[in-house]
C-alpha cells in the first residue's frame, strides 16, 4: 500500500494545475515551501512581468496565428492570471488571435484540435436532466453564459459542436475588455446536432452524430436550459451566440422578458454599428434623422442594426414609421419590399411599398443612401461600381463592410477607401491594416461588438439588472459613440482605439447600470458612485499570495 502524502503537499500540486491559482515559476521561495512545491519549479523565481515576456517571445516566434491561438488557449489552461495579463496588456495584438477572424479558423479545425474540455457541453442526451447537469460545473457562482448551438458560426455556417471556441472566445472577451471574473463565465454548447456534412463525416467530430433535431425537441432543449441555468445560476446572465436566424429572432422574443437575456448578434451588433455611426455624424457634419442606410444582408445583425438606429430616431423625436423608412434591405433575393411574398417575419417591419429589384447597385442607384452596411456575409459585393455610386451621391459616403472573418468582408478597407478617393468613413467587422493614400494614411475602425457586449454585460451583473431591456443597447451605442476622440475621427477611425477598451467597458457598464437603476429591474440600491462601484467590479490580472 502506498503511503498517503502530507494534505499540503497534496494542495500544492493541486495548485500548479489549477488555472485560477496557479503562477507558475512566479510562486515565491516561501510559497515554496509552504506549499511544497520544491523539485516542482525550476529553481528561479520570475516575477509575473518576465513571464509575460516569456510569454509574449514565444507568441510571436509560432509561424501562424492558428498557432498563436493554441498557445494563448494553452495558457488560459495553465495560468488564467497569465493569460489575462498578456491578453490586456497587448489587446490589440491578441484580440484577432483569441476572436475574429482566428477564432473562425479554430473552429473549423475544433475537433482536430480538441486537447482538452473548455466549456460546458449539453446534448440532446441530456434532456431531462439539464439542471443536475449544470451542478457539475466546478465554479458555484456563474454570472455569465454565452450559449450557441452552433448553428451560424460566424459567417462560417453550421459548424456544430465545434462551435465550442465562439463561446470560450466571447467569455475571454468579457473578462480582459470588462472585467468580469474567469469564474463568474460560462461558455456552453447546446449540442442538438449538425447539418454539416464534413463534421458527419468525420470520425474525428467530437458532436452528437447526427442531423439537427428541429421543432419540438430542439425547442424544448432550449427551453429546459435557459430555465435550468437561471435556477441554478440565479440572476445569470444568458447570452444567445451564433444561434440560426429563424432561432435567434424567435427565442430571443420568447425570452426577453421571462430571464436575463439578450442576443449579441442582433442586439450587440446594432449597438456597435449604430455606434459608429453615430460617430460618423461628427465627419458628416449631418444628423442621424438625416441618414438613409442600405443593408446587404437582412439577418439578425441588418435587422439589429436597423432597430437600434430606429430606437435612436425615435428617442430623437420621430415616429418609428418613419423611422424604419431609412432603413433599406438587400437580401439574397433582393430589394425587401411588400411586393415579395414569404418575407420572414423580422424583415417586414422593413419591407416598403416600393418598386423591387434584384441587386445592390440598382438599389443605390434607386435609393441614393448616405450608408450602406454589410451583414450578408458574402465577401466581393461592395464592388468598385457600388462604392463609385456611393462616392458620386455622398461628399463622405459610410461604408461599413461589417461581415466576418475577413475573408468574407463585402469589400476591403483599400477599395473603400481607394474607390471613393479616400472619402469613405469606412468600418468593418474584422480587422484591417492601416490604407495610405496620396499622402495621407487611414485607420480603420472595427466594429467589434466586443466594444459592446462585455460592458453590457457588467452593468446587468454589477447592478443586479433582472432583465436585459433594448434601451440598454442604445444607452450603450451612445457610450461608446461618445467615446471616440476627435483624434480618432481625424484619422478615420469611428470607434475609440482598443487600447482604450477596459475605460469605455466601464463607462458603457455604468449607463447600462443607470437603466437598471431607474427603471427599477433590480432589487439592489443605487450606489452614490456608481462608476467606482463598477470598478469595484472589474477584475484584475493579478497573483493570489499564498505565504
Ligand atoms: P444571417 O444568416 O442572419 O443573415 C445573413 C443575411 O445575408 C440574410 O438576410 C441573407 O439573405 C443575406 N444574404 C446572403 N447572401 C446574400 C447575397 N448574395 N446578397 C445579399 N444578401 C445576402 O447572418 P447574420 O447573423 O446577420 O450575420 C451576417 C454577417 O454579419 C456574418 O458574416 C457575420 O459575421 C457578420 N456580423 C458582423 C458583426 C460585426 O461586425 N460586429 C456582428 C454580427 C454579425
């Protein structure tokens, strides 16, 4: 029989494979030895600032982003302080590593790639039993969910249960942009399925092997989830990720007012890109009311957007008629108008009573907007003719090319600027290098809705918000729109720059938290400062001492 080893020399070998708790060649001489961690640890102790470079060195030597992407996850599984050190230090450089587009790549390798379990997997198999399921999961005090069934991966389509990376992605987000504790996050596939032929044919495919379960069986999964994690996570925060649009649109109704919920790619998109446009008014020199925008694509993301800007007209004084009539859409079948039978139902609000046609160009032709944005996914369709149009109907034409990753923008951040002689206040959904032009040099704005959502998400939970209302994403668009600098504008960019996240996340959090207050969605009590309290809120990067 083996001798049962001392309790603490138990614990201090715990401690180097717990993410939260471990420092690694950081633990000092007398944590040492109080944990008896000697033989453990190579013998120097390095303070946290040199693991960073160590960290840092070995990022950039890897040969892809794909690469950098492992590393950084390895970490995350390692040194959770680490990882967000690195990560917050440097988000400018890692934000397109750890999310779009690198993500995408990620996920449609997941299942090559899978080492080991991040997130929380539900399956069909777990119907019945989602409660108990949850009870599994190692941190008691889950504050935030992001859930997909992963469904619309990015603009990458059905990638099933490899879906997983969008989740753990947005949830880094959360933590290294607002603050919000790695243990309060909750990333969870709901796993119902795939329609993706390459993953069912796959012997690597890490999902359920089979079609996606739709109608009542699916709904009922979902259902049982979102009831499931409010009661065992109580006042959790459940955002809905990724899901297929029909879905997206329909729970989000179902669920708005019955937990604390709320869609990114509808909600957090309208609020990012409505944002930027805000801002762009201060380029324009025009109002929001004054704006009419064409959208190439009619999804969550157009729609979001559209009933985001509606919201802000409507606060400006107009009707919301006349409101949605700037608001025009391109699908895959063209201009939606009421003259097209089977409209889904989230694109009649938008539909007018105007004469059809088949493609964007004769719409800008028709419909002379000062914007146009988009969310079709489909990446070539803002052509040199369309950005031409554009330029010879508008002094500064808004171009915002927002699908994701970057392969699937609808134009890049050099045509944009190049077709529109550098007029256009152009933004996109990934990142883009800065475009020089004559001699002047662009920056172009992203419009990340990792602007929005992770300060959202902090004021609904700093506040204790029952609910996620829509003013809430415009009071958000508004906070960050305020946020960009004239500095910002005089070198394109419509968003404040990423290294400023942390600061807008929490200024976007103390206004959404303002909502929870005055419209009483919480039974906690105002606090005199509430930005401090936010900040009382936000997580820091830093080693736990143990001796
Ligand atoms: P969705 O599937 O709900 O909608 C896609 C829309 O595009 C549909 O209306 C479809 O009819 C339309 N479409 C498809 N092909 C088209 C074509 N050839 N011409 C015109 N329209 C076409 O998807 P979604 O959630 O709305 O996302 C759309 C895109 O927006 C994705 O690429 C996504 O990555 C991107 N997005 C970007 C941001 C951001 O930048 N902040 C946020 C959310 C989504």
């Amino acid at each position: 029989m083996t001798k049962p080893l001392p309790p603490n020399m138990h614990q201090g070998v715990k401690i180097l494979h717990d993410p939260i708790r471990n420092k690694g060649t950081a633990f000092t001489e007398a944590e040492r030895d109080a944990l008896n961690l000697r033989g453990l640890l190579p013998p120097r102790v390095h303070s946290m600032a040199e693991q960073e470079l160590r960290v840092l060195h070995n990022i950039r030597e890897k040969a892809t982003d794909l690469d950098r992407y492992l590393y950084l996850i390895a970490l995350q599984d390692r040194n959770e302080n680490l990882f967000y050190r690195v990560v917050m230090n440097h988000l400018e450089e890692m934000m397109p590593i750890l999310y779009t587009p690198t993500v995408g790549q990620a996920c449609m390798a997941f299942r090559h790639l899978y080492r080991k379990p991040r997130g929380f997997y539900v399956s069909l198999n777990d119907k019945g039993n989602v409660a108990k399921l949850l009870n599994n999961w190692p941190h008691k005090d889950a504050r935030i969910i992001v859930v997909t069934d992963g469904e619309r991966i990015l603009g990458l389509g059905d990638l099933g249960a490899d879906g997983m990376g969008i989740p753990i992605g947005k949830l880094a987000l959360y933590t290294a942009c607002a603050g919000i504790h790695p243990t309060h996050c909750l990333p969870v596939m709901l796993d119902v399925g795939t329609d993706n032929e390459r993953l069912l044919n796959d012997p690597l495919y890490n999902g359920l092997e089979r079609r996606r379960a739709r109608g009542k069986l699916y709904d009922e999964l979902v259902d049982e989830f979102i009831t499931a994690a409010s009661k065992v996570f109580p006042g959790v925060l459940i955002q809905l990720e990724d899901f297929g649009n029909t879905n997206a649109f329909r729970f989000l109704e179902k669920y708005r007012d019955r937990a604390c919920v709320f869609d990114d790619d509808i909600q957090g998109t309208g609020a990012v890109a409505v944002a930027g446009l805000i801002a762009s008014m201060r380029i324009t020199g025009s109002r929001l009311s004054e704006q009419k925008l064409l959208f190439l694509g009619a999804g969550e993301a157009g729609i979001g957007i559209a009933d985001v800007f509606v919201a802000a007209l409507v606060e400006e004084g107009m009707s919301p008629d006349d409101a949605r009539a700037k608001c025009w859409f391109v699908d895959s079948k063209g201009l939606v108008c009421k003259s097209r039978d089977k409209l889904a139902e989230h694109k009649l609000p938008y539909a007018h009573d105007y004469p059809g046609c088949t493609d964007l160009i004769t719409a800008v032709h028709a419909l002379k907007p000062t914007a146009i944005l988009g969310l079709s996914g489909q990446p070539n369709t803002f052509t040199q003719e369309v950005i031409e149009a554009m330029a010879s109907y508008n002094d500064r034409p808004i171009i915002f090319a927002l699908s994701n990753p970057t392969s699937k923008a609808e134009c890049t951040a050099e045509e944009a600027y190049g077709y529109s002689d550098g007029r256009a206040i152009f933004a996109s959904g990934s990142p883009f290098d800065p475009v020089t032009i004559g001699n002047k040099t662009f920056v172009p704005g992203q419009g990340n809705n990792a602007y929005i959502f992770p300060g959202v998400g902090l004021g609904v939970i700093a506040s204790g918000a029952r609910r996620v209302p829509d003013e809430m994403f415009l009071a958000a668009a508004q906070s960050l729109a305020s946020q960009v600098t004239d500095a910002d504008l005089e070198r394109g960019r419509v968003y404040p720059s990423l290294t400023r996240i942390r600061e807008v996340s929490s200024l976007i959090a103390r206004d959404v938290a303002q909502i929870a207050f005055d419209n009483k969605l919480t039974d906690m009590e105002e606090p005199e400062d509430l930005l401090a309290f936010i900040h009382e809120h936000m997580y820091q990067p830093v080693y736990p001492h143990y001796a």
